[in-house]
C-alpha cells in the first residue's frame, strides 16, 4: 500500500475514533445534567489523544468558523440595553474586571518571581482571558508561545470543568430549571430558516475577515458585534440550532484538547505542580470576588461566579447558555474583560517584567 495512502486511512481512522469519543463522553457528560457536556466531551477526547501520542490537526478554518458561532452565541444573549445596563452597574463590572485582572497578573508576577517558567512567559500566560490574541502578543514580544499557550489552555479546561460542576451541583440542590437544556435533540430545526442563513454568513465571514485583519481575538469579536448588530437593529433573529452549536462546541473542544500534547507537557512537567496550583488558586480567589458581587451587587451566586470565572469567554458563554444565569449579566463581564486584557496586556506584561528585571539587578 502506497505510503500516502497509509497515511489518509490513519488520518481517517483517528478522526472517526476521535469523534466517536467525543460524542459517547457528550451524551454521558449531557445524561448526567453538566452544563456545556458538549464542550466537554471533546475536550476530554482530544486531551486523552493527545497525551497518548494520537494527535489529531484540527483545521484551523473549523476552530476560526467555531468561533465565529460562539461570537454569535455571545451576541445572542447580550440585549440591545447592555449599555443602559452597564451604566446602571458600570461600579459592579469595574470592581469584577479588575479584581480578577489584578489577581491573574499578581499570580503571573509571583510565578515569574520564582522562576516557575522562563522569562516572563508567566505574566503572559496568566493574562486572564483571550488566549488566541495572548498568545500572538506574547510571540511578538518574544516570550515562549508553546508556555504561553500551555498555561492558558490548561487554565481554560480547569474553569471549564470546575464551572460545569459548579452550575451542575447548583442546579441540583436548587431546582432551578435550565432554559436551554444540555441535552436539546440535534434534529431541532431552527426558527427561521432565513434568519440560519444570516447567522451563518455572518460568523463564516466575520470570522474569517476578523482573522484576515489582525484583529485580536477577531475570530470571536467582529461575529458578535456584526450579531448584535443584525439581532437588535435589523431585527434579524440569531439562529443558533443544537446541531450548528454541537460543531461549534466539538472544534472548540478538539482544538484545547489537542494544545496538550506530549512535548507540551515534557516542556512544562518541571512547572505543572506549581502552575496548576496558581490556576487552582485563580479560580478560588475569583470565586471570592463573586461572592463579594452575591452581597454587595446582589447578583444571584452563579451568575456572579461565571461572571467572574478567569476562562475564555467563549467557553464561559457555552455553560452560561445551558444554565439558569442572567446570560446578560455574565457576557458583559467576560467581554469586558476580554477587552480590556487586549488593550493593557502588553503594558502590563513589559510592566512587571521590568520590575523583576529591576530587582534582579
């Protein structure tokens, strides 16, 4: 048998087999009620591929289209009075941006401190959130982008996780009922066959035209803005099926997963006890913020710990979307904070390695 022929049957074996796990862990991870099971599944799947040796390339054109729907979905659940709402409680979301920027750069500034990694590839990798546009930026100023990319993934997975259970135990003792159920059948059609067609040329373009630009994180932004756009002021409705967001889910999922391969991971074994133990750290010490956000904004207690939550935004929006939050509320913070961690991380980042540098000397 010709040797690239050998090579096409490996590839589609190990695709087949990847999407096979990713759907039997889903529609586990969906029977037992977590949030985002979708996401899950394929993330565990492609973790468990890579780390065995067995990676998977995961176009990068399906993880940009991805986004793109995640954009959207983002934009579906931001209203047109996001800006009344914000300047009703721009004190409640300046307290929640900051505090959770000032702890994730604090921890970075620590793990470069003690020479946890090289350089200052720590504060650029404990930028809390927009990893895509982190990891440009950090490769720009000359920080090791495979670190880089290690710490932000490994932190999105552990908030992804921790998250889903979080919202999956608190649904539990609640009894709250879930809007969006997990578990929706793939085969729902959508509302408005027009307003499909729109939806997808908007997150097929915008993304691709986000990426073409150089935009930081344009994959997922100029999607939700141009969906804000249609939904609030053309009236045309996001249409968002189960089956269009099960792909989106599956190519974000893969495309974590599969950041965690061995030679990752040999890089940074001297570094994970410590690494992982600061993203532990993150997460508790952001749950705290949420939790000053329960008593003094009166935010109902998961929508303050999503909100807060250091992942990406994308990830966040996906268990928002199948929990019982104000999905408002949480995207505004994320985004937000996306924002502003593009717009001061590069100063940030000089900023505290220079101070080190100063010590140092």
């Amino acid at each position: 048998m010709p040797r690239t022929r050998l090579k096409l049957n490996r590839f589609h074996l190990r695709w087949s087999i990847l999407v096979l796990v990713s759907v039997v862990l889903a529609a586990g991870f969906d029977h037992l009620g977590l949030p985002a099971g979708r996401l899950l599944g394929p993330m565990v799947a492609a973790i468990a591929f890579a780390v065995g040796g067995r990676e998977v390339v995961v176009t990068r054109h399906g993880f940009v289209a991805a986004q793109g729907i995640i954009g959207l979905l983002i934009a579906r659940g931001i209203p047109v009075s996001m800006l009344s709402t914000l300047s009703d409680h721009w004190g409640v979301f300046l307290v929640g941006v900051l505090s959770v920027t000032v702890l994730a750069n604090g921890l970075g500034w620590m793990l470069t401190r003690w020479q946890v990694l090289p350089g200052d590839t720590a504060i650029w990798g404990a930028a809390p959130g927009a990893a895509s546009a982190m990891m440009i930026m950090a490769e720009a100023h000359g920080a090791d982008v495979r670190l880089v990319a290690f710490m932000q993934y490994l932190r999105v997975v552990c908030v992804s996780v921790s998250a889903s259970l979080v919202a999956h135990f608190w649904i539990q003792n609640t009894g709250t009922p879930v809007p969006h159920p997990a578990a929706a059948s793939l085969l729902l059609p959508p509302g408005s066959w027009p307003g499909l067609g729109a939806t997808l040329v908007i997150a097929l373009a915008g993304s691709y035209v986000g990426v073409k630009l150089r935009l930081p994180a344009g994959g997922l932004l100029l999607p939700m803005i141009c969906g804000v756009l249609m939904q609030d002021f053309a009236h045309v409705p996001v249409e968002l099926p189960p089956l269009v967001l099960a792909v989106a889910y599956a190519f974000v999922g893969w495309t974590i997963g599969m950041r965690f391969n061995r030679q990752v991971l040999a890089d940074a074994a001297r570094s994970l006890p410590k690494v992982l133990a600061s993203i532990i750290t993150l997460i508790v010490l952001c749950g705290c913020v949420g939790l000053v956000l329960v008593h003094w904004a009166h935010v109902d207690p998961l929508t303050a710990y999503l909100a807060t939550s250091p992942g990406g935004a994308d990830s966040v929006a996906i268990i928002a979307a199948s929990s019982p939050v104000d999905m408002a509320f949480v995207l505004t913070m994320q985004v937000l904070r996306m924002l502003f961690t593009m717009a001061t991380g590069p100063a940030i980042a000089r900023m505290l390695a220079a101070r080190l540098e100063k010590r140092a000397a």
